[in-house]
C-alpha cells in the first residue's frame, strides 16, 4: 500500500531554513538586514573598545565614499541606452 503525502511542496516552490526565518516579503528582509548591521555594529564597538566607530563624523565619511560608488552602479542600470547601440556605433 503507498501513501501520498499532500504536505509536500510542489517542485520548484521549496522553502529553505533561510526563507522561512526572514520571511517572504521584501520588507521583512531589509528589516532583518539592518537588524543585523545593527548588531554588526554594536558587537564590533563593544568588543574593540573604539567608540568612535559609530559616531556622526565615521557616518559621514561612510557615506561620502558610498554614495559615488552607488551612483556609478546605478549608471550601469540607464534603460534609456541599450548596451548594444555603444558598440554598433563604434563599427
């Protein structure tokens, strides 16, 4: 006698560990990401002993070194020119 077990997930639809402890939604994620950086953070001030690390200045700098990096990755991602009329242009 076989038996078909209806609990199982239809191929394709598996949830990992992972998934089932952020969550499927997009927004719980993020929160879970910065949860963790947050801890990051914390445990690394705590455990060097610098308490620097989470001052405005150490911020500030962080993100004068970030934001031109995101701005150039962006750039990759213009919609408005194709990749391909670059190099059709050049022959």
């Amino acid at each position: 006698m076989t038996t078909v077990d209806s609990s199982a997930a239809a191929p394709g639809t598996r949830r990992g560990p992972l998934t089932a402890l952020l969550g499927e939604s997009r927004s719980r994620r993020i929160l879970w990401l910065l949860l963790g950086a947050f801890l990051l953070v914390s445990a690394v001030r705590v455990i060097s002993g610098e308490q620097e690390l989470t001052s405005s200045q150490t911020f500030s700098a962080a993100l004068l070194l970030a934001v031109p990096i995101a701005l150039a990755a962006l750039g990759g991602f213009s919609p408005s020119v194709p990749a391909w009329s670059t190099s059709a242009s050049r022959e």
